[in-house]
C-alpha cells in the first residue's frame, strides 16, 4: 500500500507534465484542477496515491490522458471516451462551430453526424441548437453504445444514434446539414505508430492509401440525404484541402471552400447543394 502523500509532492513525484498530471490527480481524488492549485497540502491517501501510480505508469508508457481517465472535455462536453472511440480533438472543434453558424437558433433542421464516435460533434450541435434534431451515425456498436450513454448522461435529448456503414440504414430525409470527422490518415502514415495514436482505434483512423476513401463515399452519396442549400461539413487532413473541395465540385457541391483551425491548417471543407 502506498503512503500518503500531499497534492504537491504527488505531482512532482509523477514525472508528468503539470498539466497532465493534475488532470490525472483531479480524476483519482474527484475535484477539479483549481482545487489542486489551491490545496496543495491536502493529503491523498495510500490508496488514492497508489491509484495515481498505476495511472502515471500508463501515462509514461504512452497511454492517451482521456483513456486513462475516461473522460474529455469537448466544445465544453464532459464526455466519457473509452478506447473503443477516438479521441474528440480541439481542432475538430471548427467543425461545430462552422455547422452552428449555418442553423438558425430558431430553425428546427434536423442535421446528420457521419461516424460519429463519442457523439462529441451532434451532442455539441444538439446542445447549442436545442431545437434541432441530430441522428448520429457510427459502423460501431461499442461506439453508439458509448455515445447513447453521453447523451443520457448529459441529458440532451434532442439526438440519437444509430448502427450503420455511413448511409447504409440512414432515413431518406431532408438533412438541413451533413457533418463528418470521418478516417483520413492514410493508411502507411508513420504518424500512427506515434504518440496517442497507438492506441486509438484503427478503423477510425485510417481512410485507404491517400486517406479519402470514406471521404469520397461521403461526397458522392450526401446529395441523396440534403434538402435543397443544405451544407455538406468534413474535416480532413492538413494536405487535403484542395482534394477535398474537388471532390465536392465534382459531386455538385456549390459554395465550396476550406477553413483553417486554430493552428492555420486548412481542416474542414464546405458545400452547399446547387
């Protein structure tokens, strides 16, 4: 059994970077990252110390924060993520953003998420626009499990989720907006045997040898599902921008263009329907 031990020299003995391990500590002993800061001499028991061991041990061999802990924090979401699921990234925060500027606080449009995982983009939608209607879609079971529980959890009612191979099993309506985060790495990027990426999921992940496979799926089908000047959203990788918009044009997207993430990258690309 662990000793006790105060908040600071728990910190300091885990190695982590500060912030990762004050997120890893705020977990074990169910506060929040300012409650660490300001009670530094607060005691962590043996057993809560050898429970931030143990997790410290998984960050140090590589293990992802949000697996380790079970949770993320998306577009202000506390969402549960286990290693079934990718990880909800920053950056794929432009996505909702881009999709809440195109719904009318006062529309009732019903908007379709495409691989949708956790559910963190059309929980984040349907939160934002509560009158809205969002049916999250995902090839996963353990993935529209994991997202059915977020949404009962955070009590958004206004979205569901269904089991299906991207428009497969989807009801042929009228979807104000298609949204998608769906797999663009290729498929020999040496990035996947790097950092978080290890232990995410493959499928999600990998998008076929130049990472547009289920993009072009999307293209070419989102038409059938989009009421007339419904928007088309994807992100993509940070070299497949112009790709992308081509593929739009060609399937008969008009208003096509490509907006940058908070680092500068070209990460989602828009269209509308002529």
């Amino acid at each position: 059994m662990s000793a006790s031990i105060t908040v600071s020299a728990a910190l300091a003995k885990s190695g982590l970077v500060p912030f990762e391990a004050r997120i890893i500590l705020a977990h074990v002993l169910e506060r929040d990252r300012a409650w660490l800061i300001a009670h530094t001499d607060a005691m962590v028991t043996g057993a809560q110390a050898a429970i931030f061991d143990t997790l410290t041990r998984g960050r140090h061999n590589g293990e992802p924060v949000a697996y380790l802990i079970g949770r993320r924090e998306f577009f202000g979401l506390d969402l549960e993520i286990t290693q079934d699921v990718l990880i909800p990234r920053p950056e794929t925060e432009l996505l909702v953003e881009l999709a809440l500027e195109r719904i009318d606080e006062h529309d009732a449009a019903k908007v379709l998420d495409l691989g949708t995982g956790s559910g963190a983009i059309g929980l984040a939608i349907a939160q934002h626009r509560p009158q809205v209607r969002v049916l999250g879609i995902d090839i996963s079971p353990p993935a529209i499990a994991l997202a059915r529980r977020n949404a009962a959890r955070l009590r958004i009612a206004n979205v569901e989720f269904l089991q299906s191979d991207w428009f497969d099993v989807v009801p042929r309506e009228a979807f104000a907006l298609i949204v998608s985060n769906p797999p663009y790495v290729t498929d020999l990027d040496p990035h996947l045997r790097e950092g978080d990426l290890r232990f995410e999921p493959s499928p999600a992940l990998k998008g076929g040898p130049d990472g547009l496979r289920a993009i072009r799926v999307i293209a070419a089908r989102a038409r059938e599902y989009l009421a007339a000047k419904g928007w088309l959203l994807v992100e993509h990788g940070y070299d497949q921008a112009e790709r992308v918009q081509e593929l739009l044009r060609e399937s008969g997207f008009g208003d096509v263009e490509s907006r940058r993430d908070l680092a500068g990258i070209l990460r989602v690309t828009i269209g509308r329907m002529a």
